[in-house]
C-alpha cells in the first residue's frame, strides 16, 4: 500500500486524512498467473492499480480470438471503463499474466474519495489524461507505423514483458499473426 501512496504523492498532495481513506477503501490482493479479475460479460465495479507484475485486458471476437487492449505493469491503472462509465456488462476480460500484486478499489470507493477529498481529483484526471495519451498513441502506431516499427516500439514500452507474456497477447497487442511476431524477432536477432 506504501508504494501506491507514494505513486500518488510523488504527483499531488494528500491531506493524512486521504491517505487513511484511501487505505480504507483500497485493498492489497495477490493475483496468481491466471487469475481473472474481471470476466467479459459480467457488472463491472471494480478497477486495479497494479504494484508488481503484469495484467492485460483483452476482448475475444465471435471466432474465439482474443484481441490485446491493454498491458498494466507496475504503477498502471486498469479495469473495463467502458463498462464502468456506461453501466454496461463488460467487453474485456483482465487477466494476471504472471504472480502479480495489486491494489482493488471499487469504482463506488473511488468516486466517494473524489467528492471527500477534492485534491484527489487532479490526480484522477491525470490519470485519465495519461491513458487516453497511451491509447491514442497506440491507435496511431496501429495506422502510422509497420509492425516491426510497432514492436520497437512495444519493447521500449515494455522491456522485460516478452519473457512471461504469451506470444499471442503481444501478437493481438500489436495487431499481427504469432508467425509474423516471430519473423520480426528473428530479423532483429540478426542484426
């Protein structure tokens, strides 16, 4: 919990009385490789703060293909906002890609904290701010760039996430075949 205090405090000022009510609303959670904490289909109230490890969200098309949205490693945000600002059933399933630890908020939790604490609001929209940056960049990477400039890109982003991340959720992340993902990385073994 210490380390999500300090992420937040690194960014804006918290009143000791917000961080006791962000320890009361927040709960500390290992997730083992695996685990799903949150399922396609299912009321969404939940959203995750990940403190170590790896979490992706993913959707699955009528086929059975999963389709990579997000990765969340340490310091990152994620759970289904589709699902939590529209009241709608979720159409993505986050999953712990490896043993990972994360801290739980419920959304009522969170919104409660926004009217209480008002300084928790600039830290919020920061964080809107940085996803929405994160997902627009990706969508223009997905349009301006060649797969092998799109996964530079990707190792850049996440160094270390190749080593306990399925071929499949970085090809699907990436917007290609596993087999092209595979020539990509044999072109820059030779190199």
């Amino acid at each position: 919990m210490e380390q999500l205090i300090n992420y937040i405090t690194s960014k804006i000022s918290l009143s000791p009385e917000a961080k006791d009510y962000i320890y009361s609303i927040s709960k500390k959670r290992i997730v083992e490789k695996g685990a799903v904490l949150i399922r396609e289909g299912q009321k969404v109230n939940k959203i995750f703060f990940v403190t170590e490890g790896c979490l992706s969200s993913y959707c699955t098309d009528e086929v059975g293909r999963e389709h990579t949205l997000q990765f969340a490693i340490k310091n990152w945000w994620i759970s289904d906002y589709i699902a939590i600002y529209t009241n709608e059933r979720s159409k993505l399933t986050v999953e712990s890609l490896k043993k990972s630890q994360v801290i739980e908020f419920s959304t009522q939790g969170l919104e409660d904290l926004l009217i209480k604490f008002p300084e928790f609001e600039v830290f919020q929209r920061n964080n809107l701010e940085r996803h929405l940056v994160s997902l627009q960049k990706r969508i223009l990477n997905q349009l301006q760039l060649s797969a092998s400039e799109r996964y530079d890109v990707f190792v850049q982003q996440y160094p270390d996430i190749e080593l306990f991340t399925p071929n499949y959720h970085i090809a699907s992340y990436l917007g290609i075949t596993q087999e092209s993902l595979s020539r990509i990385r044999v072109e820059r073994a030779k190199k």
